[in-house]
C-alpha cells in the first residue's frame, strides 16, 4: 500500500519524533473519513444503520479534529488560481463571473497550519462569448 507523500509545507513545524509513516496514516484516515461522510451526505437511504454509520464517523473525524488536522472540503467555493489546490479538471459554465470549485477529489489536510494533503478539485470557469 503506497503513502501519500508528506507536503512541502511545514513539517519541521510538525512535532519532533513524527514520522512519515505516520503522517501519511493521518492523511490516509482523514481522507477515507471524508470520503465515507461525503457518500452518506449523497445517499438517500431510510436504512436503520445509517444514522449510526453516520455517528460514528462523525466520531471518527471529530477525533482527528481533536487531535489537531482540519480537514477541508472545496465544494462550492470560489477559486483562486493561487490556492494550495491541485486542479484535476475545469469546465466552461454559463452565468458565473469567477471560478468556481465545482468537486473536490481529494480534501485539504492540515495538521495545525502543516500543510499534509493538497487538496484536488473539478473547478468551473466563467464561459467566454465568442466575439
């Protein structure tokens, strides 16, 4: 099993003695969390369970957040091409005036301001008219 790779930003602000391998399972774990919380949010079901696959989770990222990592989900957020974010893919769209996140892929993990995971996204850009 391969490891997210530890970001470029911050880890000597990381606490001494953190590996890596560590690190990498933060982001591992953050990331598949979010990921379980976005597919409930996406899913409609009456099933008993899922209210408490939803606590749970919930448990699980909250303890992450306790622990220190924010981790951040890009949708519907205006774009900015100097953003920490890795752009998968972008679509022309109509009626908007800036760039938009229109998917996240992948959230933003940080560990206080130790930037672990870049997020990735799908954003939409203003339509240009044909002149």
């Amino acid at each position: 099993m391969s490891h997210p790779p530890i970001i470029e930003t911050g880890f000597d602000q990381v606490p001494e003695g953190t590996s890596e391998a560590f690190v990498a399972m933060l982001v591992t774990v953050a990331t598949n969390a979010w990921r379980a919380q976005a597919r409930l949010r996406n899913t409609q079901t009456a099933d008993p369970d899922r209210r408490r696959l939803e606590r749970e989770i919930g448990a699980i990222v909250d303890g992450l957040r306790e622990f220190g990592l924010q981790i951040e989900d890009h949708t519907g957020q205006a774009f900015d091409f100097g953003q920490a974010l890795v752009v998968l893919a972008s679509e022309p769209r109509q009626g908007i005036a800036h760039e938009l996140v229109t998917e996240t892929i992948r959230p933003t993990v940080r560990w206080g301001k130790v930037l672990l995971q870049r997020g990735e996204v799908v954003i939409a850009t203003p339509e240009r008219a044909d002149s």
